[in-house]
C-alpha cells in the first residue's frame, strides 16, 4: 500500500491540473439580459429655533406732537403745554422713553421639513 502512495499523489496533481484547465477555458456567462434596481430614500428633519432679541437704549428720548397746542421751543417733560385757541379740537401726544429695555422680541419656531428621493436603474447585457 505504501507503494501506491506516490502514484495516488501523482495522479492527484494531474487530477487538479487537469481541473484548473478547464475551469480557466470555461467561459463565464450570466444568464440575465435586462433588469431594473429601484430604491426610495426618505427623511425628515426638524429644526427647532429659539430667537430672543432684546433691545437697551442707555439715553432718553423725549417726542411732543399736536395740533392747536402751544409748544415751547425747548420742550421738556412736565413744561406747561396750552391750547391755542381755547373750544376749538386739538391734539396732544407725548412720548417719553427712558434708559433700559425699549422692546423684546421672542419667536419660537419649528419647522419640520420631508424630503424623498426616488431613483430607478436600467441595466441590460
């Protein structure tokens, strides 16, 4: 039995050689012609926005409007305002505005946005 050791090796190899032969003269064919991939992708995203806007004046502010009222040239708060022709209409405003917040301004706000994309591939052979 030992004798048939080499023989059964030889005949192995050429059994393997023989096998990679035809394996390499095979030709390799796919057996499709045509196909299509289709694939959709979805998201959605949100974003949260959070806006506080304050505004400071650091000096004072002092407006005098009207019709028929005597106002001096150099007007300030609490000056003495009259009106010009007594028993007829007139009109007064006075608008005073110190140091400190002049206004805020607060927005929140979401916005949610979805997008899909749809793709179709076309392959033939």
């Amino acid at each position: 039995m030992t004798d048939d050791l080499p023989l059964a090796i030889l005949l192995g190899a050429l059994l393997g050689v023989l096998h990679g032969a035809a394996a390499i003269a095979a030709p390799v064919v796919p057996n499709f012609t045509r196909g299509t991939i289709t694939s959709e992708t979805s998201s959605t995203t949100e974003v949260v926005e959070v806006i506080r806007q304050v505004e400071y004046t650091t000096g004072t502010s002092y407006t005098v409007t009207g019709t028929n009222i005597n106002i001096p040239a150099n007007p300030t708060p609490g000056a003495n305002y009259t009106i010009v022709n007594q028993g007829e209409p007139f009109q007064f405003s006075e608008t005073y505005l110190g140091p400190g917040v002049a206004s805020e301004t607060w927005i929140d706000r979401t916005t949610t946005v979805n997008s899909t994309t749809n793709s179709l591939s076309v392959f033939t052979q």
